[in-house]
C-alpha cells in the first residue's frame, strides 16, 4: 500500500471512529449531529458540489454527507466509487505490472483472464444488488438537508453490460436523484444505446465534456434520445479554446437539455488552460450566476474544486469559499 493510500485508510479509520462516538453516544454533540442543515439555493440558483471535489479526503458515504454540510450546499452529485465501497463492491486482489513511462505494460493470459473474471463478478454484483440499500442512503442525505441530484458510478462505456448501466440508472432513481453523469463518448453508436435504456428508465444521462467541448459536441446525442442531456463543464469549455460568448450562448439556447452543470475557474486555453482559485481564472462565473438568476434556470451550478488546495487548507474550506464567492456574484 502507498504512502499516500496508508495515510488515507487511517484518516478515514479516525474520522469515522470519531463519528460513531458523535452517532452513538447520548451527548448535545450527537443529537446535533445533523441539526444545522446547509443552504446554498441562493437568489433562486441551486449551488452545488461534485464529491470529486472533496477526493483529497476519506470518502465513506457518512463523511461526505458532513462535508457537504460543512460547506454549507444542500444538492450534490455522488461519485459512486465510494458508494460501491460502502456498499460491498467486490474487492480486486489483481496485482497490475508497474507501469514504465512511455511503454505499454505487457499482460500476460492469466492476468488478462483475472481481470476478465474480476470485471465479470462486479457486473454480477451491480445487477444484484438491492435497491433498498440506495434509497437508505438517498434517506440519509435527505434527512441531513441534502438531496442528491446525480449519481456518477463508473460503468457506463461500452464494455459495460446493458445490466451495469440499468443498475446505474435504477441506483440514481433509488438516490432520489434524476440523471447519472458519464463522460461524452465519441461513438454516436454508444450515446444511442445509453439514450434508449435512458428513455426506458426514465432517468436522464448528463454527458460531461473535457476539452473536446465545442458548441456543437451533444447535438448528436441530444438528437438521439429526449433523456441524452448535457452535464456542462463550464472551465473545461473555456479552456477547450471557447469564448465566453459561446459558452453563455450553449447555456442559454440548451438550458432546457442541461441537467447540471460543473462550475470550476479555468483560465482560457491562450492562458495555459490552469485551473485557478475563483476569481483568478478566465470563467466568467459572474455572467453564467447572473444569466441563471435573470432566466430562473433550475439546473445545480456545480462546484468541481480542481486547483491546488493551499498548504493549511482543505477540500471542504476551499469548497465552501468556492461556494460563498458564489454567494458575493448572487447578491451583487
């Protein structure tokens, strides 16, 4: 186990030891727990927080929940690696070759045929498990102050089962949420599969872009299903090479296909395309707040904390400025 992994495992065993002691006991301390109930609906914009943002830290499901809380948003979209966790995913005993940068590993059959049946025991896993366990934990977050709007579990490519990805559907219903976040494929053939079992389940996919954003990337797959919908990365579209213009366009003509969207301070791509404090990059942040206020736009704004936390700081503190900063352009 790395150094890095170690020190995670134990913060996680020591965070939750010392929530079990505020769960379980009698005390003010415990019966407060989750009395004070975060906000971050301001002026009609529903702030949000992907719990990407809060990756730096111990991930269990209750830890999260108090992360949210602590930086103040009510409305989250739930990566599902921790979730998967929490709830049994099979663990992977494969040891992978170490890789040599600027070579491709090398594996041999009979790791190729662990990782066959590994891959084949998790999708028996997803396709089996109950839905009661989910909406547990939708009740949990909800009872908090917090409602979960999107589940991002990862196991939505191709070489996923049609079973994998009815599991994620039916695990963000259960949630209490209304779509799953899975990045925007390039194969149309893939976006129209995802977009039919979509449109069964009722449920929305958000296709989520990185630098391959332009104006035009989901007209295909918004074309090919009502519930194929954008989960729109406003930094990322920036520092693709986009114009602020262009992006307050895309938000403003597809508002109604835009499930939610990912709120990060880039700078531009002619800028070096880093990712800034807010205030400090290249996203008009004022101008996305101000449009969704003006025209009541429903769609969270997501907080997607991807800059460097400073020395003496932490995920949640950095959210939760990400989140007032937010607050200051609203009331402006």
């Amino acid at each position: 186990m790395s150094q890095n992994a170690s020190r995670r495992t134990f913060l996680l065993q020591s965070s939750l030891a010392s929530l079990g002691v505020m769960l379980g006991g009698k005390s003010a301390l415990a019966s407060n727990f989750f009395q004070s109930k975060p906000n971050s609906l301001i002026k009609g914009v529903q702030i949000g927080v992907t719990t990407y943002s809060y990756r730096s830290m111990p991930g269990h499901p209750d830890l999260l929940l108090q992360y949210c809380i602590d930086s103040n948003i009510n409305a989250v979209e739930l990566k599902g690696d921790e979730v998967e966790a929490y709830l049994g995913k099979p663990l992977s005993t494969i040891k992978m070759p170490k890789k040599v940068a600027g070579q491709s590993a090398e594996l041999s059959d009979e790791l190729k045929a662990q990782i066959k049946q590994y891959q084949k025991d998790v999708a028996n896993w997803r396709e089996t498990i109950s839905m009661d366990k989910f909406a547990a934990l939708g009740k949990k977050f909800n009872a908090a102050g917090v409602y979960l709007f999107a589940y991002k579990p990862n196991c939505m490519a191709p070489e996923n089962t049609d079973g994998e990805i009815n599991y994620a559907l039916n695990a963000s219903r259960a949630l209490g949420a209304n779509s799953v976040s899975v990045e925007l494929p390039s194969d149309a053939a893939h976006t129209q599969r995802l977009g039919d079992l979509a449109k069964k389940a009722k449920i929305y996919i958000g296709y989520h872009a990185h630098l391959q954003a332009t104006e035009t990337a989901w007209d295909v797959a918004l074309a090919q299903s009502p519930y194929n919908s954008l989960n729109l990365d406003c930094g990322h579209y920036m520092a693709a090479g986009n114009t602020k213009e262009s992006l307050l366009n895309l938000i403003e003509t597809k508002h109604k296909r835009i499930t939610s969207m990912h709120l990060k301070d880039r700078k531009t791509k002619a800028n070096g395309g880093k990712n800034m404090p807010w205030g400090e990059g290249d996203t008009p942040l004022k101008e996305i707040l101000t449009l969704m206020k003006e025209k009541k736009y429903k769609m969270p704004a997501t907080i997607e904390l991807e800059y460097d936390i400073p020395t003496g700081s932490d995920a949640v503190k950095e959210t939760k400025k990400c989140r007032d900063y937010a607050q200051q352009l609203l009331d402006a």
